[in-house]
C-alpha cells in the first residue's frame, strides 16, 4: 500500500514538473503575446490609478505655479513701492526747495514776476528733422523771437528758439550734440556746463573727488530753478583727474505733442 503510494505521488511530481517545462517552452516561444496581454490586462487594471494620480499631480503642479506667480507679484509690488517711496522723496525735497524759492522771491519782491508763454504744436521731431532740432507752428505772427526759451509741460526747458519764420520757428534743443548750455548742480550749486550728446543725452565733466549721486538734478541759472537734466551714472578712470557725468532730460522728447515758448 504504501508502495503505491509513494508511486502515485512521484508521479503527481513528474507531471507538475512537466506541466512546469511546458510553461516556460510556451512563455519562451510566444512571450511577446504575452507581454502584450499582461501589459493590456495591467493597463486595464491600474488606469484608473493612474488616471487618479495624474489628475492630482496635475493640480499640485497648477497650485505651485499659482503661488510662484504670486511670489513674484508680491515682490514686483514690494521693488515698485520702494521705487515709488523714493521718487515721493525727491519731489518732496523739490517741492521743499520750491517753495522756499517762492518765499525768497516774496521777500525781495520778485514772486509776482510776469511771464508769457505761447502754446505750440511741434510740427516735427528729432527723428524727422536734423541735429536734434524741432520745427513748431508759431513764430513771428505770434511773438515769436529768436532766443526765446522753449519749455516741455509748462516748466521743463527743453531749448531755445534758433531761427524764426513767420508762422513756424526752429527750436534747437539743449541735448542737440555739441550744445553747450550753463546749469548748475543742485548739490553744492556749483557751475558747471552741460553739453548735449543726442537724443534727449548730455555730459558733464567733473573733477574726479566730485561726487553726484544717480538723480542729482542740474538747473538752468536764474530766479527761478528749472531742472534741465537729471544725472544717470558717472564714469570714472583713475588715471584721470577729472570724471564724467551723463545725464538726460526730464522729458522724453518723442512722447511730446505740444511745447510753450516763453516770450
């Protein structure tokens, strides 16, 4: 009986270890099918998983984009209102030296000095005419004089009035290159001349121990302190005594549709 036994089940093991071989030959031979259907049946299996997962990483992707562009508004806002907090400054201390000028001028009797200005078009611009100079449509008719000082909004000099027809005048301008025009430095009043470079540019040299910091403003001579240009940068080279300022108008040039001529 137990011969027997032990007979079936050496059998019983030949034909799982045959069945066995079978598997793999048949595995062996045909596994790309089979590929193909386990990687079909997992598909199936798993997609909603995956699907789940990529809907989530897809939203955690949109949330970190969210506060990244908040991030940087928040500092674009923050550099905006530090920029802005200066600019407040200065036109405070501007408006602090202005109307210590206006008392000035009351005191001596000066502040109800009269001054004519005539509205004008600008008929064309530096990039239509030559040498930085601008063609307005009054002139002689209207009062017009060579010399006369043109202003951009109402107090920002911009030149003078260089040839005069009878309805239309030439205007150089001061940052026509070569230009020379006497101005003084706000810090320290110190003389000094402004020579124009182009397009709205000037220079001006300076001894090399000056020191203008970025938004210094230059103004013309006179009673009344009319900021012709403002200090960008200065260049220095320490084998040379002196130092250079460059500087541009207060006004873009090319943005401007009408100018006053003050006769």
């Amino acid at each position: 009986m137990s011969y027997l036994q032990d007979k079936k089940n050496q059998r019983k093991k030949y034909i799982n270890v045959g069945l066995l071989i079978l598997i793999l030959i048949i595995f062996f031979f045909f596994r790309n099918p089979i590929y193909k259907a386990m990687s079909s049946t997992f598909s199936v299996i798993f997609r909603p998983v995956l699907v789940v997962s990529s809907g989530v990483g897809n939203k955690w992707s949109g949330v970190a984009a969210f506060f990244s562009l908040k991030s940087s508004i928040t500092k674009e806002n923050e550099n905006l209102k530090m920029k802005l907090g200066a600019e407040e400054a200065r036109l405070a201390n501007y408006n602090s030296l202005f109307a210590e000028n206006e008392h000035l001028k009351s005191i001596l009797g000066r502040k109800n000095e009269k001054t004519s200005l005539v509205l004008s078009a600008i008929l064309s611009k530096p990039n239509q005419s030559a040498y930085d100079t601008l063609v307005i449509d009054a002139g002689a008719k209207q009062g017009i004089k060579e010399g006369n000082m043109v202003f951009a909004l109402g107090n920002v000099p911009i030149g003078r009035i260089n040839a005069v027809y009878p309805s239309s005048a030439k205007v150089i301008l001061f940052s026509s290159p070569g230009e020379k025009t006497e101005a003084i430095v706000s810090i320290g009043n110190i003389f000094m001349t402004l020579v124009g470079r182009g397009g709205g540019n000037f220079e001006m040299i300076l001894p090399r121990d000056a020191t203008l910091p970025k938004g210094t403003e230059v103004v013309l001579p006179g009673i009344t302190p009319y900021v012709v240009a403002v200090v960008q940068t200065i260049i220095t080279d320490p084998r040379d005594a002196f130092q250079k300022a460059l500087l541009i108008s207060p006004v873009n040039i090319q943005e401007l549709k009408f100018v006053e001529v003050r006769i």
